[in-house]
C-alpha cells in the first residue's frame, strides 16, 4: 500500500472510502430484503397489505427518530468505534428478523434494526469529512450512495434465489452476518484522523491537512445553535424529504406493484424491481462527478451543488408521470429507471453539502438532513397503502411527482459555501 517513494502520496483515503462503499451496499441489501420477502411472506404469515405498509414504517420511523442520536454518536467518539457499534447492533436484529412469527414481533425487530441503521450515514460522512478532498467529495458520496442502489438492485435477486431454495427466513440470517464481519473488518483497519492511520505516508497526510485542515478525532462540543439556525440546513433537509418519500416508494413498494399492479410473476418481479434502482447507481455516480467537475469549472460549490439537485429532481418528476400512465408494463419499468435516476441524481449532492459546510460537525448536520429524508421515509409507506386501498396504485406516484416538483424550489435555497465552522471561530474570536 505505500509507494517506494516517500514524496508520493499513499491512497489510504481511498482505503477508507472502500470500505464505506461497502457499508453502504451493506445497508441497503438489509433495508430491501424485506420488501423483496413480502408476497412470500405474506401468504406465511397472513399479512395483509396495510399492516406491511406499518411494518416498513416501524424501521423508517426508528431509523428517523435516531438520526441526531447517531449523528452526534459519531461526532463524540468518532467514527472508528460508533460506525462498528451500529452495524453490530443492525445487523443482530437483521438476522432477528428470521425468527419473527407475528406482526407485532416483526415491527418490533425492523424498528430496532431502524435504530442501529440511523447512525450509518451520518457517522459515515463524519468518517469521510476527515480523509476525503473538498475536489473528492461529491464522487465520493456519489460512489457510495450508488453502492447502496446496486446493493438494493441485487438483493431482489439474491433474496429471491434464497427463498425459493431455503425459505423466507434464510436471507436475513446470511445478510445479518455479513454485517458481523464488515464490522470486525472496520475497527481494525479505520483511524478517525490521517495523522493516526498506520498506512498513509507523510505526502497524503500532508495533501489532506492541506486541503481540508487538521481535525479532530471527535469534536469537542457540537454547535446546535448555529446548525440550528442555518438557512441551508433547514431548506437542504426540506429538500431532503422530499426526495426521501419518494425514494422508499422504490425501495420498499416497487416489488409489490410490480407483482400486484403489473402483473409479474415472482421470478420476473426480481429481475425488473432491480433495474431502476440501477439506473439509480449510475444517477449516483453521475450527480456527485457532475457536481464536483462543474465546482472546479465554474469555481463555486453553491452553483455547482444547486444546478445538479435541480436538474435531477425536475427530471425525475418528468418522468414518473408516464411511468405511471401507460398501460405498458415494460414501458413503465423503463420510465421508473429514468425517474430514479433523476432522483439520485441529486443524492452526492445533498450528502456532500454536509461535508461542505460541516467540518468536525458533518455528522450532526448529516443527521438533521437524513432524519427529515426518512420522516417523509417514514410517512411514505403508510400513506402509500392507504392511497391505494381508497383510490388505486397510480395515485401514490402521482403524490410523488409533486414532491420532486417541490424539492426541485427547495434545491435553489441551499448553499454549500457558508460553513458552520466559520460561524463558530467567528463566535468565539468575538
């Protein structure tokens, strides 16, 4: 890992990031896996339709409430020890799940496995903000976001696979367990600074302080008020819910229409609820480049960032219109992918701004943003459930339409160059 010449830099950052994309697909394989389980399930255990729907929301609602708990988590005792304890505590009540023989007992392990998954994001952008480049960041949530979209496009798939040979009940022990293992690998391999990191030479450490300044493993006291009282932080978490309602329409529902409303069969429903959460991948991956490039062309972060979460959100409301119109079942898996894309599209960005502006304090600011994305989270899969039961599947995208029209106005109020962390020196030198 370290070069022959101590003048080249080493790549441990991108060690680190290796392992947060890993998280990440990590987290969306156990978020997924029960909605691709639902119509076997289903005939299991005799849920109907709408107690789904509330046992999806029993994660959304624990993984909502947490998110600043889990923030701040990762702020106090770094990333290194709070990141390992949470995917611990997820991936025990993924494999729980198994055992589930009731509604209620199900909800109860969904919402704990919610609690463990709240700190993932917010400790992992903690985690970032002290390795990866101002000029990296945007790639760099935009790589691991997409990771977690091919995790979810696999898992239909995989899960699928498991069921027809084991049963239900296997996929989440086996996804339980890799969870184990990614944070046995984690403790041992990760430090929260450069500065304490065994494979990184002098010329990265220096490239790194540098660029994003000497940091501290944890910070010392998080500055609520001013996060609090942070126009971008408020209208950046607007934004974020309305991406994160329409999103778990795809994540936890999609399967089910796909079975229920287009009449695919399970084998076929596996195959099409994967595509256009990989068509989501690549909106990941092109959201955070895009946002970075134009960030070094036009020499503005607050542009850059806003140009990009416009366009996708725009692009996603276009297209989820005659995804949800035409009576072409193929046709409408296709817009869906041109939907999602769009929606993703916007994800880099919105988990680059924390990054941004946030300093020590990106986990906290990560954390106010993703507990608004998964209130709508939250929200979406009970809501959806009703809509359908008084009116028909076509009404809850039609919902969704309107909201990416309103994260699109949300998305021109962010601004990724006022730091908090000017704000505090600035109250403290006064």
């Amino acid at each position: 890992m370290i070069p022959s010449s101590p003048d080249r830099p080493t790549h441990a950052r991108f060690a680190v990031l290796a392992f947060i994309v890993a998280a990440y697909m990590i987290t969306y394989m156990d978020r997924v896996n029960l909605a691709s389980a639902v119509p076997v399930i289903q005939k299991d255990l005799g849920f109907s339709m709408i107690t789904i729907g509330w046992i999806f929301a029993a994660f959304r609602w624990g993984y909502a409430l947490f998110q600043i708990p889990g923030g701040w988590l990762g702020d106090r005792i770094g990333g290194r020890r709070a990141l390992a304890l949470v995917v611990i505590w997820w991936s025990a009540f993924t494999s729980l799940t198994a055992f589930a023989w009731s509604a209620i007992s199900m909800g109860v392990c969904r919402f704990f496995f919610g609690l463990g998954e709240a700190g993932a994001f917010p400790i992992a952008t903690r985690s970032l903000s002290a390795w990866i480049l101002p000029t990296e960041r945007g790639f760099a949530q935009g790589v691991t976001h997409a990771a977690s979209r091919v995790g979810a496009a696999l898992t239909p798939a995989l899960v699928v696979l498991l069921m027809l040979q084991f049963g239900w009940r296997m996929p989440f022990v086996l996804f339980g367990v890799l969870g184990l293992l990614w944070a046995m690998a984690w403790y041992w391999f990760y430090r929260d600074t450069p500065a304490e990191h065994r494979y990184i030479n002098r010329a990265e450490r220096r490239l790194i302080e540098d660029s994003v300044g000497v940091r501290h493993a944890r910070a010392k006291a998080v500055p609520w008020r001013l996060i609090l009282l942070s126009p971008s932080v408020w209208t950046l978490s607007l934004m974020y819910f309305c991406y994160g309602y329409s999103i778990d329409i795809y994540l936890d529902w999609f399967p089910k229409y796909l079975n229920d409303h287009r009449g695919f069969n399970l084998t076929q429903m596996g195959f099409y609820a994967s595509l256009p959460l990989l068509a989501g991948a690549a909106g990941d991956l092109l959201g955070g480049s895009i946002s970075d490039r134009l960030a070094k062309r036009l020499g503005s972060l607050k542009a850059a960032r806003r140009g990009v979460a416009l366009a996708g959100f725009l692009l996603a409301a276009i297209f989820i219109v005659p995804a949800t119109l035409t009576t072409n079942s193929i046709a409408s898996v296709l817009y869906s992918c041109g939907a999602v894309l769009g929606l993703e599209l916007t994800v880099g960005v919105s988990w680059a701004i924390p990054l941004d502006i946030g300093g020590d304090y990106a986990g906290s600011i990560a954390s106010i943003m993703n507990t608004f994305g998964n209130l709508g989270s939250a929200v979406s899969p009970i809501l959806l459930a009703y809509l359908v039961k008084l009116y028909s599947w076509n009404m809850p995208f039609l919902v969704c339409c309107w909201l990416c029209v309103g994260g699109a106005l949300f998305s021109l109020g962010v601004n990724a160059e006022k730091k908090i962390a000017g704000e505090v020196r600035n109250c403290v030198n006064a």
